[in-house]
C-alpha cells in the first residue's frame, strides 16, 4: 500500500487560494471587469501567490520549553510518599540530595560574571545525577571533587 506523501503547509494555502481565485471568478467573472481593474486583481493575486511562495513560515512559531521533566523531581520531594520516584530520577534521596547542594551551591565553579546567568546549581546538580545512572554511583561523587578541586585551582 502506497502512502500519499504529506502536503506541506505550504501547499495546502496554495491550493487553498487557487480555490479562493476559482470560487471568486465564478462569482465575479473577469471578462465582466473594466481592464484596469482587471490589471489590479491579476497584480493583487500575483503578489498573494508570491508572498505565500516566498513565506519561509506560514504558522506562527512558537517557543517550545526545555524544561523537561525535572520539574516532577521538586514535586516528588514535597511528598515522602512519592521520594521513590523522586530516587529513581535523581538515584539519592532528596535529604541527601539537599545535602550535596548544601556542599557545593558556594563553590566558584557554580559562578560566572557573563552576561549569561548561569543554571541554578540545583537544577546542574539534578542533571547530573540523572544522567549517573550507570553502575558505581561513587564515580559521580569522586568526579565531582575532582573537578571542583580542579576548578579551585584556577
């Protein structure tokens, strides 16, 4: 079975508008018109049909938010009894999460002085831990004081 390839938004307003023209001239015929406004009508819809052509989005665009899921974490911890799932996205429990924010939130590497703000340590520190879901969980935190004694270095 064939499947018809998808008619792009593009498409579609053009044969939308090709309607519009047909339907228009049934009801106005144009040998019915004086030539110049002929002229114009014909100029109107070249310049439409341009426009539709030449459109690079013909959709309003609109933001998409990053955010995620991360967002269930902060909610899981408000309810111990939701901390299961607050462990299984962060792979700690949110008291010990706290506390290795408690750690870390003042260190230099968490700081710039760009124009850029830089992501709340917290939400860094969820990243990571979501992403350290591999086998010896120790690795994360070793990595971690590697890299802030590293940073403190400079």
């Amino acid at each position: 079975m064939h499947e018809m390839p998808q008619k792009s938004v593009h498409d579609s307003v053009l044969q939308a508008y090709l309607l519009h023209l047909s339907l228009r001239d049934t009801a106005s015929p144009p040998h019915e018109l004086a030539v110049d406004e002929l002229l114009v009508r014909l100029q109107a819809d070249i310049d439409l049909f341009n426009l539709i052509q030449d459109t690079r989005y013909l959709n309003p665009r609109t933001s998409v938010p990053k955010a995620g899921n991360l967002h269930l974490a902060w909610e899981y911890a408000k309810n111990p009894a939701h901390h299961d799932m607050f462990i299984q996205m962060l792979r700690v429990s949110p008291v010990v999460f706290m506390v290795i924010l408690e750690l870390i939130k003042d260190h230099p590497i968490f700081m710039n002085n760009s124009n850029v703000p830089q992501t709340p340590v917290d939400y860094q520190l969820a990243v990571t831990r979501g992403q350290g879901r591999g086998k010896g969980d120790i690795s994360f935190y070793r990595a971690m004081v590697t890299t802030m004694s590293r940073a403190g270095e400079t």
